[in-house]
C-alpha cells in the first residue's frame, strides 16, 4: 500500500506542477499570484525529487547481488 501511495503523491505532483509551469508560462496571473506558483512549484520539485530518490535507493537494492552491486549504464535504445 506504501508504495502505490507514493507513486500516486509522485504522480500527482507531477500533475500539478505541470499545471502551474502552463500558467506561469501564459503570463495570465498577477506577480502575486506567480509568486504563490512558484513558491508551491519549488514546494511539488522537493517532493518529487525525494519520491526519485527512494525509487533510486529500491533499484540499487534490488539489482544487489551477492553483495556486489552491478550497475551497468542505461542505454535508452
């Protein structure tokens, strides 16, 4: 249950950080209210990252073998 929920909080974060990048890039809003945006938008970044990084930590546990780690490079092909 743990981990759906944490990729739902990830996803949508995501989610609402797109939504305020379009609004700021619409340039429709006042400075106020941009600076709100930006303020929540730096707010979604940290909880994006720190979801990233515990997914970063369960991969290099789980490709750990015998322990050894066996990172290989990741070719997008």
């Amino acid at each position: 249950m743990a981990r759906k929920k944490s990729v739902t909080l990830f996803e949508d974060a995501l989610k609402e950080l797109e939504q305020l990048v379009s609004q700021l890039e619409q340039g429709d809003i006042s400075l106020e209210e941009s600076l709100k945006s930006f303020e929540r938008g730096v707010t979604l970044t940290r909880i994006c990252q720190k979801a990233l990084q515990e997914a970063e930590q369960k991969v290099q546990i789980l490709i750990e073998k015998n322990g050894t780690q066996t990172l290989e490079p990741f070719t997008d092909e």
